[in-house]
C-alpha cells in the first residue's frame, strides 16, 4: 500500500491526487484568538490509512489544529472534513469515529482507572472490552488507583486505551509522548502501532520527538509560527534535504542557480555551508558548475536538524550567517 | 440514550461531599434543637402520642431542610456548571460523543433529585401536622407559606447560580452571588426608599404576601434558568 | 535487529538492508518465511507501512517472494545474487571515503593503511544484522531439505 497525498511543498518527485477521499481535508483555514493568529491559511490532506507526524515548536499551533478537527474550535476561515463530515455540524457523529488522547487527561482526579473507562465505554456506542482489557494489562495500568494520583505517564496510557478501545478510524494524539520516561515512550509506540485494526486507520500525532515521528509517520506536516512550511513523506524528505559543504573562493555568486532552494547557509572564511532543500534533480550539479566553486561533499541531515532548519527559515529565504 | 446513567452517575459524585455535609448540618441543627428545654412536646404538657412526636421532629427536620436548601442547591448548581471549567474536567468530556444539550439535563436530573430529597419530606410532614393538636390551624398555613417562599427563593438563587456559573469560571463567585445578589436588591431598594419598589422591611421582598408574588419569582428564576442553559449549550468547548 | 532513526538512511531501507544482510549471511534460509507485516512493525516499533516498503523493496530485487495466502518467503534462489549488489556498495562507500580523504589532504598511503585497520577490526566482529528469528513463527517450506 503506497501512501499517496499531495504535499504542500514539492519534495522529490511529484505524488498523485488521492485515490480515496482523505481521513482528513483543511482548506485555508485560518484560526484567531482575538487579535493573536493561531493558525494562517492552512491547507493540509491526509489520505485515510496514513500516519502523519505534525510537528512544530511550541505555540506554532499544534494543539489549536487538533482541536479544530474535532469541532473544539470554530475557525475564522476556511473549511474542515474530517473523515468526510464537518467537526461542527456533525460533531456527535464524528467523535464516535474518532478516538483523542490530549497531553493532559482532565478526567475528573478523584475517578479511578476503571472508572474512567467505564465512563467512557457508556457514552460510546462501540467499544472492544477485549482489545481494553489486554492494552490495560499490556501497559500495567493500574485500575484502582484514582486520576490525581497516577503519574504522567500512566495517565497518557489510560487515555489511549480510552481512546483506542472504541475501534475509531481516526486516531488523533497531542504530544502524546512529551514528559515521558523512555520505556514508556516505547510501549506507547507498541500499542498505537499494535493496535492497529485489520481494517486501516489514519493516525494524526504531534511530537516534539523525531526519533518517533521517524518511525511512525508515513508523511510530516511542519507547523512554524502557526502557517504549515511542509507537507510530505518522511523518506522524501530524508532523501532530498541536503547539506553541501563547498570552497568559494571569491563570493558566492547571487542569486544563485534556478532551482537550489536554500534553508540556511553558514560562512566560515572561504568554506561554505549550505542545507538545501531538494539535492536531487541538479541542485549540486549547479552548484558544482558555478565558477569558483568546489563542492566538498554532500551530507544528508537527520529530521532533527531538518527540523530545525526549517524552523529557522520557513519560507526557505537565502540566509547568511557569517562566522569568524 | 447512551451512557445518561455515567453523566448523572458524574454529577452525583462531584456533589456528593456537599450534599453530606448539608445533611450532617441538619443533623446538628436538628440535635441543638431538640437539646433546648423550650422545644415542644416537653413543655405542652399531658400525652404526647408517637405520631405527635414524630410529626414534631419531622417539622423541624423539614423546616431546616429547607432553609439549608438555600445554600446547598446553588452550591450545587454553580459547582455544577462552572466547577468542571475550574478543574478542566469538561476538557475530558468535550471530545466525547455526547451532546452538550444531554449533559445539561443530567445536571438537572441531579439538581431537581437533591431539590426533591430536601423538600418532598415536607409533603409527608405535613398531613401529620395539619392533624396534630400541637398545631394551631392558622400557624400551620402560614408555616407552609412561609415554607414556599422560602422554596421560591430558592429556585431564584439556584437559577441566578446557573446563569452565573455558565458566565463566570469560578464556582464560587457563582454561588455566592447566586445567594447574595437576591438579598442585596431589596436591601439596596429599602435603603435607597426606591419609590414604589421599596419593601416594606428587608426580607419582605421575596417573603411577605405584599412583596413580589411568588409567581413572578419563579418567572424570573425560570428566565435565569433558560439563559444559564442557553450560555452552557451553545459553548463549543 | 536495530532501527536507528538518527541514521540518515530511510528506516524502510534499513529494513531491506539487515533483511538483505540476513540472507546473504545465511540466517535467513531460502524458503523461510518472513515475520508478517504487523509482528515487524511492533517489534521494531515502527509504521507497518514502512515495513510494507521494505518488503515491497525487497520482493522487486527478488530476494523475497510472495506465495499466495501465506505470505512472504524467503527467495529460492541462491543468496550469492545478493553479492553484485554489495559489491556496488562497497564500490561506492569507498570511493566516498577516498574522496573526502583526499579533499582533506590526507596521503593515499596513509587513506590505504586507515582502510585495512578498519577492514582488520570489522572483519573480527561480524554484527548479527538478523531479527531475533523467534523460531516457532519461521516456517519452512515441508518440500525443501535443510540447505
């Protein structure tokens, strides 16, 4: 099965419309609290059976987007689908499709474990006792203990199987592992993995973790200061952004060639660092070409220092920073 | 409809605690009471029979009840609606596929319950007491007036309590004002000697057959309760 | 099996090669089955989708196979088809290597004494690339004798 989508910023070679109709589908959508813009025209589609990763620094509006989709939030502007119905006229119909484990459960503090799923088993129509049972006992919830007294970790836990249980289509997580010591980092990548169900269903995650964006997301959605800079598969972007280390003799000749996109650059005297965007399709061939200019080498980046690039420079303007 | 049981199941739970100590107040109201030597049926003398007796503990207990019903229930419902904003808990329920129009009603499921608990035991003591020979007649239908006004003004605080606590993220600001602004209106009017609104005394405002029928009283309360339930519902949350 | 996610490599493709590795190094026997797609993708701890990648790398190089309704398996071929493609590698790796060395400054004397010190150490500890082959899942194909 081949993850399909349209990316919003082209990365590699260019991907096919969904087949199906996506999980989840936002057009310019804008969100404002007051006079402070959360969210700026946002346009994202996440094809059903996807796991995307949604990552950004804090306050780029990760959790604003989350809530939007399950009708928490009106937005100023722009149109929702979410598993092909609107958050805010359908939202009964839609939430039981769709299961949401928040960074924090406020369940009420003095509920017990078992309390909680009970509550929550009661409101939804369906709700796999079984598949409850074994995630309860496969992550060691403990189930008489009451919501104020259980550490962080395990109150992520109880929240996912509150919000796995019912079998949604759509799994949607806010910072699901932040706060989390790492066993517990890896059980809850087991069980949103494990619990997968026979038939696909569409995950939404946002993490400050890239360790685990890189495992689980079949795309990334990057969010910098509330306006989406990326939208692409993982492996693309692993296999397109490139750092190139050159000699300049001179100057780096501006503009620079059609078609190298720069996120950031670094002088130090005559070696020249640059992290371009796409190194296939020429790029380095062109920089190679430019008169005075030897091309050192060619590294890739981890998603970590993608990440930060792009967080630095979203909208891939040549930057100069010059050392020494 | 789905899970109405584990939203009232809810509401019961985070009232509890309140609705306990109110009942271990009318306990030890009831109690200091009947420890004072002046309490009937000592001091009328002759054969008291048990159903005398009973229908004077039960006339006490009723008329503490009540009068600590005035507390306790826009205690209740301003906890209700505000107190899951201030604990965040309604950020737990708000994903969950439950209208916010039935959470409403389970709050006033519990609320109408607690309201009954407290008041409906009157409807037992009374017919004891209309035909006891401790009760003068008259003394009776201006002690169960006086109970309706009592009930009344009630209703109107706990109303004023469930507009504010839909308004308002505290439940304590909500309860308080529920229960002072009703009181502080007539004062103000009566210090004031507003023309044609002033009471004649303080309390005559909502208790005294010349003061605000009683009718006109639950119009208004009915009219807090309708914006209350209005400002709950159409929060998005 | 390891998954570094900080290594720069796709993780699918890290997938592949260990698979790859596994089979050319023998712990992998032609007509084994492969784990299935979900068993993979939690003990790794990664998307099933990526796993599906790998596999869908490996069945186009021709190192796995599919048999209908039970999954997929082992190649039947000889695993020594693996080599061409690891002498490529090799090729590559190295050349990349000589190529800074020289940017660098360094002697191609001293770039040929560096390579046979780290062919000397990485020669004496081979690194078992293999998933822990849980052996009850393996199957073997009943016709083929032990190779």
């Amino acid at each position: 099965m081949n993850a399909t989508f349209a990316p919003h910023a082209q990365v590699g070679p260019a991907t096919p419309a969904p087949a199906h109709s996506p999980a989840i589908s936002m057009h310019g959508v804008t969100k404002r609290f007051g006079t402070t813009v959360a969210l700026d025209d946002i346009s994202l589609s996440i094809p059903p059976g996807s796991i995307c990763g949604l990552v950004g620094p804090n306050g780029a509006g990760k959790t604003t987007l989350v809530r939007l989709l399950l009708g928490l939030e009106r937005p100023a502007a722009g149109t929702i689908g979410v598993l092909g119905l609107d958050p805010l006229r359908d939202a009964l119909a839609l939430r039981e499709r769709v299961g949401y484990v928040p960074d924090t459960l406020h369940a009420d503090r003095w509920m017990t474990g078992a309390e909680v799923l009970r509550f929550c088993r009661g409101l939804r129509r369906h709700w796999n006792d079984t598949l409850a049972t074994r995630l309860v006992d496969r992550l060691g919830i403990p189930l008489k203990t009451r919501v104020g007294s259980l550490s962080r970790g395990t109150l992520v836990k109880l929240g996912l199987v509150a919000a796995v249980a019912p079998e949604p289509e759509l799994l949607l997580l806010d910072e699901p592992m932040a706060g989390l010591d790492p066993l517990a980092r890896e059980e809850v990548v087991e069980t949103v993995i494990a619990a997968a169900p026979d038939r696909p269903w569409t995950v939404l995650f946002s993490s400050h973790s890239l360790d685990d964006v890189q495992r689980l997301a079949d795309s990334i959605a990057v969010l910098v200061a509330g306006r989406l800079v990326h939208h692409g598969a993982t492996d693309d972007l692993l296999t397109a952004v490139r750092r190139v280390r050159m000699r300049v003799d001179d100057a780096l000749p501006r503009p620079l060639p059609a078609g190298v996109d720069v996120y950031g650059s670094q002088r130090s005297g005559r070696e020249w660092t640059l992290v371009i965007r796409d190194g296939s399709g020429g790029a380095i061939e062109r920089l190679r070409g430019l008169p005075g200019v030897e091309v050192l080498g060619v590294d890739p980046l981890s998603l970590e220092e993608i990440f930060k690039h792009m967080a630095r420079a979203p909208s891939g303007r040549n930057e100069e920073r010059s050392q020494s | 409809m789905n899970g109405f049981d584990q939203l009232v199941w809810r509401e019961w739970r985070r009232s509890r605690t309140m609705f306990f100590v109110a009942l271990g107040i009318i306990v030890a109201l009831l109690l200091l009471v009947f420890s004072q030597p002046q309490t009937p049926p000592e001091t009328a003398g002759g054969k008291i029979s048990v159903v005398d007796r009973m229908a004077v503990v039960g006339y006490f207990a009723t008329w503490i009840a009540v009068h600590v019903s005035v507390f306790l229930l826009p205690m209740i419902a301003a906890n209700s609606l505000a107190g899951e904003r201030a604990d965040r808990s309604a950020e737990f329920i708000a994903p969950l596929p439950v209208s916010r129009s039935v959470r409403l009603m389970a709050k006033v499921v519990l609320l109408a319950a607690v309201a009954i608990a407290l008041w409906a035991p009157v409807l037992l003591v009374a017919p004891l007491l209309g035909n006891s020979q401790l009760v003068k007649a008259d003394d009776y239908r201006s002690g169960l007036g006086l109970l309706g006004m009592v009930a009344a003004f009630t209703l109107l605080a706990t109303a004023l309590a469930w507009l504010l606590a839909g308004w308002v993220e505290s439940p304590v600001i909500a309860a308080v004002g529920a229960i002072a602004i009703p009181v502080a209106v007539p004062w103000v009017m009566f210090s004031l000697q507003v023309p044609f609104l002033a009471p004649a005394s303080f309390f005559s405002l909502w208790f005294d057959s010349e003061g605000i029928p009683q009718s006109l009283t639950l119009l208004v309360a009915a009219a807090f309760f309708a914006a209350g339930s209005g400002l709950y519902v159409r929060r998005l949350e | 099996m390891q998954i570094d996610p900080r290594r720069h490599l796709p993780i699918y493709l890290q997938i592949a090669e260990a698979i790859r590795g596994g089979v050319a190094a023998g712990t992998y026997r032609p007509g084994e089955a492969l784990p299935s797609l979900r068993e993979l993708a939690v003990t790794l701890r990664v998307n099933p989708n990526t796993v599906q990648r790998a596999y869908d790398e490996l069945s186009r190089e021709g190192i796995v196979e599919a048999r209908r309704g039970l999954g997929l398996f082992v190649a039947e071929r000889a695993p020594s088809d693996a080599r061409p493609r690891a002498v490529e590698e090799v090729r590559a790796a190295l050349e990349r290597g000589i190529r800074i060395g020289l940017a660098a400054g360094l002697a191609p004397e001293s770039i040929a004494a560096d390579f046979r010190q780290v062919l000397a150490t990485a020669t004496r500890s081979i690194p078992s690339p293999v998933i822990p082959a849980a052996p009850p899942k393996l199957r073997r194909n009943p016709k083929e004798a032990d190779a």
